[in-house]
C-alpha cells in the first residue's frame, strides 16, 4: 500500500520554514503499515493542492495532507480535496476533531476534510506536528482497512 505525505505550507514551500509536520505524519503512517511514505511540499492555494492531489492519486493509495486547514484566507486544503474526491468519508474527519475536544480549544477549528478519488483515500490533517501525531493516533488503525477496502483486497468483511 503506497502512501504519500503533502506539506501544504508558503513558508515551507519558499525554504522559509522547517517542514516538522511532513516527517511526523510519515513516522506515524509507518507505525500502521505504511512505510516509505515520501513528503511533497507545495504552497497554499486551491490549484497548486488540487493538482499534486490529481497526481499523486494516480500512483498512490493514501494520500494524507498536512497543514492548510483552519481559518486564515489561504488555508484551503479541504476546498482542493473537494475538488478531488468523488465520495467523502466524515467518520475520518470528525473522528479527528473529536479527540480534541476538552483538551485543545482550537482544534475545534481545523476544517480538514477526508474522502476518496477513485481508489485512493485523501486525508487533511493540521499542520501543527502535534495535530498530526494526534490525528494519525485516531484514524491510522482503520486506515489498512480503508485501503484494503478501496483497492478490493479480500476480507472477512468485505466478502
């Protein structure tokens, strides 16, 4: 099961920040079968997400997004992920904000979304490496099923 990790962040994309939540998400997705996981950096912004989601979908079984998630104008990660998928998968994106609820006041904030192009599954995450360690730690033991799922592996669950 092939796994990529998008930083979607202007900071990091112009060499002005350290990427800390790419790696993060992809130590994490190891722990759940999903190793070798690449990182791609791209800018904020509807196209430039909307296209590296096309292209990654095409060789790729999970897609998970960090960052450009919340309220400041260029944040709009979940709008490029709308443009893309074709079903959404809710249970993911409010699992996520869930866990957060009575510890983080803003967490309630993130508007990350999850869904499926094809037979790929997309997930947003926040950009902050805790975010993204906490998100994983929700979703990341249902997430082989998903793929195993989409991709039309033989389960007790699924035959």
């Amino acid at each position: 099961m092939r796994a990529v990790v998008v930083t979607v962040s202007d900071r990091v994309s112009r060499g002005e920040a350290e990427d800390r939540s790419g790696p993060s998400a992809v130590a994490k997705l190891e722990e759940f079968g999903f190793g070798g996981a690449a990182v791609v950096v791209v800018p904020d912004g509807v196209e430039s997400v909307r296209s590296i989601l096309v292209e990654l979908a095409a060789d790729h079984e999970l897609i998970v997004t960090t960052g450009g998630t919340g309220f400041a104008p260029r944040d709009v990660t979940p709008e490029a992920t709308r443009l893309v998928i074709e079903r959404e998968a809710p249970g993911l994106a409010e699992a996520m904000r869930a866990v957060t609820f009575g510890k983080v006041p803003h967490g309630m904030l993130s508007r990350g979304i999850a869904g499926i192009a094809g037979s790929t599954l997309i997930i947003n995450l926040p950009g902050s490496v805790k975010a993204v360690e906490e998100s994983l730690d929700v979703v990341g033991p249902a997430l082989p099923h998903a793929v195993e799922l989409l991709i039309g592996v033989e389960s007790d669950h699924n035959t």
